[in-house]
C-alpha cells in the first residue's frame, strides 16, 4: 500500500466499495467516538482506526473520511505506520523538511494542540 492509496480514501465512506477494499488492508480496523462535551458542545468526532498499522480517520457526520493520521510508534499507543511515504518522508519529520521535500501547501489548517489526553475514547457510537 502507497501514500497516494491511503489519500484516495479521502471523501468516501468506509463502507463504499472504491475505500472497502483498501481498508480491508488494515486487519485490526475498528470505530472509535471521541467525546467532546467537555468543551461545552454536544458533539462526538467519529474515526475508524487500527494501533496495529498506524492508522486513523476522522470521519464526517454523514460518515465520508475526511482526515487520515499516519501515526509514528508510540504516539498514543498506536504502532508506526508499515507503509512507506513519499520522497524521502519518514514519520516523525518536522512540518518544515515536508515542506523543504515538496514545497508548501496552497492552504492549511492551523495546528491543534493535541489535547487527546483530556479526552477520553469512548465505546464507537457510529
């Protein structure tokens, strides 16, 4: 499985046949509901993920992927990502050697904090 594979999933649901088969890759798949009332909004962000391979998504609230999460090993207790990147990207660069490799992005969003220790992952809800 290649990085372009993994960004094709982008905008399907898991469930539709063009992202099903390459999720089918991932063989401790499961979904996932992170609760967010704590910051006073009624809302849950739903995600399909495997600690095994490395890898999560965020899905929409009418269920396509929106975002994909290649995790490094240890990075809140998932397994680093099996598959290989592009150029010669490894998990754990910084923004910037992204960007010095394929120059910078047309947009972007700013950075989070990451503040999933607060959060914690509830029974899937999807």
């Amino acid at each position: 499985m290649d990085l372009s594979t993994i960004v094709s999933l982008l905008g399907y649901r898991p469930d539709e046949r063009a992202a099903a088969a390459t999720l089918a890759g991932f063989k401790a798949l499961v979904a996932s509901s992170l609760d967010l009332s704590a910051n006073g909004t009624d809302t849950r962000e739903n995600f399909i993920r495997d600690v095994n391979a490395g890898f999560e998504a965020r899905l929409a609230p009418s269920g396509e992927i929106l975002d994909i999460f290649l995790k490094r090993e240890g990075h809140e207790g998932f397994a680093a990502f099996p598959f290989s990147l592009a150029g010669s990207v490894v998990l754990g660069v910084s923004r910037g050697d992204v960007e010095a490799e394929f120059g910078a992005p047309d947009c972007s969003m700013p950075q989070r904090r990451n503040t999933s220790a607060r959060r914690p992952w509830r029974d899937p809800k999807i």
